[in-house]
C-alpha cells in the first residue's frame, strides 16, 4: 500500500527551540492516522510541515507523493485541513466563506457549498455571519471547507475541539464514512485519547517533539499493561502468603496488585492458592490500563 | 489567470462586507468638507464671523476663495493624510489575515500564494484609488454648491491630474506596508510605520531634501495644487518606483518563504 504521507527525520527548530526532532512519519492511503500529544509537543508544528507553511529545518516531507517544499507548492487540491483553531472571515456568512474556499480551491462545481452545508449539517446558519457562530459550529465550518473539494487526504488538528459530545459522534461517524466509501485517509491530531481510539486505525505518539510510539490502534490495545486486583479481608496475610508462593505484590490501600505474567495469565491458582491458605479473596479482577494511563505512562507525565 | 479572479473576487469580497474602507472613506470625507468650509471663510469673512464659523483671533492659511486654491487643499490634504489612510486600508486588507487567523488558510491552496498576495496588493491600490475619486468628486459638488468662483476645464484637468499622481504615488508606497503587516502579524505595527513615515516626510520636507525622500515626494506634488515653481525632477519619481518594487517583491518573497508558525 503507497504511502499518503512520510517524514523522513523531520526536524523544525525555532532559535534555541527544537520543536520537532527527526520525526520519520508513515501514513498509509485509506488509515485513520491518530497523531496524539500534550500541549507543545509538536502536533501543530508537524501539520504546519506536512502542509509546507514552514519548512523543516533538517529532512523531507512527502505528501501523497510530492515533496512538500518551502515554496508552497504540494498536492493541496487532493488535501483537505484545518489547522490550529478553525478560522473564518467573522464578518462573511457561513456560506460567504465557503464560497471564498470553493473559488481558491478552483472548484467548478457551484453545489459543493451547498454540499458540505448539508454534510456537516450547518444549513440552519447558512446566511449567519461566521463571527455569530458557536464554537461547535465555527469548527463545524472549518471541517465543512476542509471537505469541500473532495479531498484524499484529511489533515486535521484536533478536529473535535469545541463539538458537543454529539458532534464529536456526527464527525467521528462522517469520517469513517468517508474513509469507508471514498477512501480518505486521515491525519489527525489531538489530544483527547478517547476519541483517537474510536476512530484512529493508527496511532502515533509525540512527545517533546519525539515521535516516541507509533502502532496500530489494534496492538495499542495489547501493548496497554494489565495488572490482577486482589481484594480480601486480611490484605496483610494475604500479601505474605502470595510472596511466599513467589508473587511479586504491591499491597496499596488494602488492595492487592499483581502484575508478573504468572498471576496474569493465571489468575485461577491465585484464587485457589489464597483460599487454601485460609485468605480467600472477596474480589479479584483483571484490570486493563487504560490508554489515558499509558498515554501518561509513556510520556513520562505521570509516574 | 482564473485562479487569480478567484483571489481578486475574494478580497473584493471582504472589503464589501468590512467597514473598514467605509470608514476609511467617511474619515477621508473631512478633507472635501473642510476644504469647502474654507472657501466659505475665504469668500466673506466677516459674513463667517457672524455665522459663528470663526471667531475673530482666527487665523486662515493664505489664499484666495477660488478654485484654485480649493483644488490646492484637496490635493495637500491627500499627500499628507493619503499615507495614513491608505496605510489603514493596507493595514488591514494584510493585517486581518493574522488578527482573524485566517492566514494559514490562504497558504496550502491550489492558488498559488504569489496570486492571492497580488490580489490583496492589487486591492490596496485601487480601493484607495477608487476612494480618492470618490472624494474628488465629492469635493466638486461642495465646490458647486458653496459657488466658489474662478473654475475652469484647464484648472481641473491639471488639478485632477496632480491628484491622480498623488494617489498613484502614496498607493506605491503601499507594498511595503503590506510587508511590515505580514511580518508584524497584525495591524498596529504598519500604522506605526505610516505615522513614522509622516512624520520623517514633513521633517524631510523642511530639511528641504523631501525630493529624494520617497514618503515626501507625493506631498510635494500638492504643495502648489499642480503648479510647480520646480517641476520634480526624474529621480524623485524613481526613487518612489524603486520603493514600490522593492515593497512588491519582498512581501511576495515573505509570504513565499517565511515560516508561517504563528
């Protein structure tokens, strides 16, 4: 499968400031590509690159084949994006302004404006001036011109910033649609974990402008830590009978925790074990990390 | 070429529905107002004193009630308040992209950043053009109607021709305005930079080198509305020309290269 999108040891300095550094990017045509980081990480500054509004201080970048170069020229009528916050002209209406971006794209097709009013469901504030909008629906309005010219990629900076959590699933549902029938890719960056997992095929993680992991979405869910719960009524006892038998155990607020392979992969011979030994547990469970942990745990945020 | 009227369409546009070169317009409106309001002072007097125009310590520029002196304050009022206003309008036809974020939206487009800059240069000349007759031709209907004596066709071709020189003139040091708002990102630093410009043309002015101080040389044409003891010579005109390419190429080449990271 050809690539929509590769870094090689994309750096980008600004003075003392190194915002990215060697960032080696693959993005497959037809994948949802989650790009998650922190504040500052380096989300923006890599869009900003991908799309050649600044120019990498050291490497390449290639955007559906072409190199992107410092110049401004790149494949931007098979791209569609939104970066940083959505912005619009505030005193031009909804429909003013996408008509701007249909005629800067080189779009022939008058009804395209009219087409992603109705797909991103802003046809109520067609004639409102975009200054008059909620935030929802300003984004909603960046998401509509990014869409406008049928694009083959998607380059978006956290695309969910501002929708209610029902526009947060209209968007999330109208992506995978788009990548479903029309095979889209999409590059997205954010930082809310929940909504790149739902979504994301791929994901990548920077941090301090280090491309620190990048897998799919699928392995994430195996790669995430695991640990057995242990609860009983002499957590004390229970501790010592368990390091005894040769668990490693850290005993936290009257709470067990495992997390060797062997308690993981067999949990029964703890329950057995514990309950010959006059302990038996009055709850135990198999606990998965979830992501904003490992998130947290990778980047060093949370110790 | 079509992607070029796209961008020219877009910036007209914007102006349509900014009020910014309304009121643009409406601020460059005292020049004809008060133009003619002098006249009327000019004219009688002692007819203004009673009406309560001016009091009796008032102290007039020199000139007569005619319409050659009309024409020489519209013109002196265009060189000198032409760089400030048409710098507000250059300002923000350059400015608002940063102050409303919409820069990086003009940036990673089919049409090419050369022409969208080009049609916002091309608006920051004939909007201030445009405005320029409009006052002119207002300044002939308060001429009319304040009945100011002393008109003819030769008077106001050559009136009108300096006015056109003077604006063409004052629009040529635009590109370099439209520069300092690209870098500066915003609106105040180029109208720092047009109050700076002001200044130094009237102190150049005094100094008496304003021929060889491109921000001088449009003021110096008003300075007798239209007839000059001393024509400008060739080098005066040069050295605006010199401004206006070096202004156009460096903003191209700005918007072109520069980081756009902000």
């Amino acid at each position: 499968m050809s690539l929509a999108i590769e870094t090689k040891d994309l750096s980008k300095s600004f003075g003392e400031v190194h915002a990215v550094q060697k960032i080696n990017l693959k993005v497959r045509e037809g994948e949802i590509y989650g790009f998650l980081g922190l504040n500052g990480a380096g989300k923006t500054t890599t869009i900003r690159a991908l799309l050649g509004m600044i120019s990498p201080s050291a490497g390449s970048v290639k955007v559906l084949g072409q190199n992107i170069d410092s110049g401004g020229r790149g494949p931007w009528k098979d791209i569609g994006h939104s970066v940083e916050k959505p912005a619009a002209y505030p005193e031009l209406t909804v429909k003013e302004n996408l008509e701007i971006a249909r005629r800067l794209q080189g779009i022939s097709d008058k009804n395209a404006v009219e087409r992603v009013i109705s797909q991103l469901k802003i046809a109520l504030y067609a004639n409102r001036k975009a200054g008059h909008l909620s935030t929802g629906n300003f984004q909603r309005l960046a998401l509509a011109r990014a869409l406008l010219h049928n694009p083959k990629l998607l380059i978006l900076d956290e695309p969910a910033s501002g929708l209610d959590p029902a526009g947060v699933v209209e968007i999330r549902e109208l992506l995978k649609k788009l990548v479903k029938e029309k095979g889209l890719t999409v590059f997205m960056s954010s930082h809310i974990l929940t909504e790149v997992s739902r979504l994301a095929t791929r994901i990548g993680i920077i941090h301090e402008g280090h491309l620190i992991e990048e897998l799919d979405a699928k392995k994430l869910e195996a790669m995430r830590s695991q640990r057995l719960e242990v609860r009983t009524n002499q957590p004390e006892l229970a501790e010592s009978i368990l390091k005894k038998a040769g668990y490693s155990v850290n005993l936290n607020n009257d709470l067990l925790i495992l997390q060797d392979d062997r308690a993981l992969e067999h949990p029964e011979n703890i329950a057995t074990l514990l309950v010959n030994e006059g302990s038996p547990p009055t709850r135990l469970s198999l606990e998965q990390e979830n992501l904003e942990d490992h998130f947290l745990r990778l980047t060093g945020a949370k110790s | 070429m079509k992607l070029f009227l796209a961008a020219f369409w877009a910036e007209i546009l914007k102006v349509r529905r900014s009020k910014v070169p309304l009121l643009t317009t409406a601020g460059f409106l005292i020049l004809p107002m008060v133009s003619g309001l002098f006249m009327i002072i000019l004219k009688d007097p002692e007819k203004a004193k009673e009406l309560g125009i001016i009091s009796m310590k008032a102290q007039l520029i020199g000139g007569s009630a005619d319409w050659e002196t009309f024409f020489g304050m519209m013109n002196m009022g265009t060189g000198i308040a032409g760089l400030i206003l048409f710098s507000i309008i250059t300002a923000w036809v350059f400015g608002r992209e940063f102050s409303d974020h919409t820069a990086k939206e003009l940036l990673a487009l089919p049409t090419a950043r050369w022409k969208i800059v080009s049609a916002k240069l091309l608006v920051t000349m004939l909007l201030p053009l445009g405005i320029t007759l409009l006052i002119f031709v207002v300044g002939m209907g308060i001429g009319y109607a304040v009945d100011i004596p002393g008109f003819s066709r030769e008077l106001f071709w050559r009136s009108f021709g300096s006015l056109l020189l003077i604006a063409i003139l004052t629009t040529m040091l635009m590109p370099l305005v439209a520069l300092i708002a690209s870098i500066g990102r915003s609106y105040l630093p180029p109208l720092g930079w047009a109050f700076l410009t002001m200044a130094l043309a009237q102190i150049a002015a005094v100094m008496g080198w304003g021929e060889w101080f491109p921000w001088t040389v449009p003021s110096l044409i008003s300075e007798v509305g239209g007839e000059l003891p001393e024509p400008l010579g060739i080098h005066s005109y040069l050295i605006v020309i010199f401004v206006f390419i070096i202004g156009v190429i460096t903003t191209l080449i700005w918007w072109q290269k520069a980081d756009q990271a902000a």
